[in-house]
C-alpha cells in the first residue's frame, strides 16, 4: 500500500500511550515495538488492507509518490 494522489486513506496518529501491540511496518519492514507512537493508514475504498506505518516511513513514502 501506497500513498498516491488517486487513491484516498484515512491516516490516524496513535500516540505512544495508545501503542499496545507489535506491528509491522510496510515502509522498512522493521518492528514499531509497543509504546511507539505510529500512524494507522486505512485505505478508503479497502479497509480490510490497514496497515501501522511508522510516521517518518508514511511521510518518506508520500514524498517519494509525489516525486
């Protein structure tokens, strides 16, 4: 999942209090650990397909899309 001017997301913040779990992130494929505040990006026409980002990954990978 990428971000892209044709495709709409829903991008929530969580903040580190709110990261209770272990996900991993698409961009770098590493851990975002428990504690860690993060973004939750969910596809607007595929919610199914949510995905926890780390927040400088989604901005890297919406700067690289727009360029």
């Amino acid at each position: 999942m990428n971000p892209d001017a044709d495709h709409a997301y829903e991008v929530r913040h969580i903040h580190p209090y709110q990261a209770v779990k272990t996900y991993r992130c698409p961009g770098c494929d590493h851990e975002i650990a428990p504690g860690i505040g993060h973004e939750v990006v969910v596809p607007d026409t595929a919610p199914e397909e949510r995905r926890h980002w780390h927040t400088s990954c989604w901005h890297r990978e919406g700067r690289r899309r727009k360029g």
